[in-house]
C-alpha cells in the first residue's frame, strides 16, 4: 500500500519534518508513504485507475475511532487499492479536473482528523500519527504503554 499525502502549505518547519520522517520510519514495516507541499499540484501518473482511492481530509464530519480507522486501512488492502491519495488543506473544486478527468469516477472519500481549527501541516503530522496507530492496530501490538 502506498499513501501520497498531498498537503496545502508552501513547506515543513524542521519540527514537522523531524517528526513525519520518524512515522515514515515506523510506518514503513507496513506501508509507503510519500508526501507533496504546495498549492500546485501535478500527478505523476493518472490516479484514474481501479487501484487509486481518494481521500480528502476535512473538519466537521464523522470522524473514526482509532479502531474504526483500523478497520478502514484493512477494508482499503482487501479492496485492491494500492495507491491511497489523501489531500489535506484542498478543496475538491480545486482539483477535480485533474481527478476526475475520465466519466465514471467515483467521487473521493472524506475524513476528519479533529474537529479544530489546526495547520494543514499539523494535520499531516496527526494524520500520519493515526495511520501509524492504525497500523499497530491491526498488527495486535502495543501503541502506548
């Protein structure tokens, strides 16, 4: 599994950059991820294909407990997807010629860190926190003690 974590701000103090390459760290006995900074945003690749899955992260909608978020990292490796895209600061209109350039497609997902008013960067930094807690989760091990 592959996470693209695509984060709307300019750039990454060293404490944020410190801290996200330690969960990319933890994080790769498990899965990939790679982030992107900046407000322009050019894909690689098409994310069209059936392996893709979209995900924006935003405030004020449901959010997951840990175990929930669990479940839903095993339901997206059981369904085939091996490239996650999770957008954070974005909004969809911003980006949907760009994702949704092919008839079909279906819409992303949405997901809620927290409930606060936070720093896209210090998003990113909870939501690699929370796809580490995930992970260890699934795995049966200890996050805290």
């Amino acid at each position: 599994m592959h996470y693209h974590i695509y984060c709307n701000t300019k750039s990454l103090n060293k404490n944020y950059l410190a801290a996200i390459a330690e969960f990319q760290k933890r994080l790769s006995a498990y899965c990939d991820t790679t982030y992107y900074t900046g407000c322009n945003i050019v894909f690689s690749q098409p994310i069209q294909e059936n392996n893709h899955y979209i995900l924006f992260v935003e405030k004020n909608i449901s959010s997951h407990t840990s175990e929930e978020f669990a479940q839903c990292i095993n339901t997206l490796m059981h369904s085939g997807k091996s490239h996650v895209h999770i957008f954070i600061g974005y909004e969809i209109n911003e980006l949907y010629d760009a994702l949704f350039s092919i008839d079909n497609y279906p819409m992303p997902n949405y997901i809620s860190v927290t409930n606060l008013n936070l720093s896209h960067e210090t998003l990113m930094l909870m939501l690699y926190e929370q796809l580490y807690r995930g992970y260890t989760i699934l795995q049966g091990k200890t996050y805290h003690k």
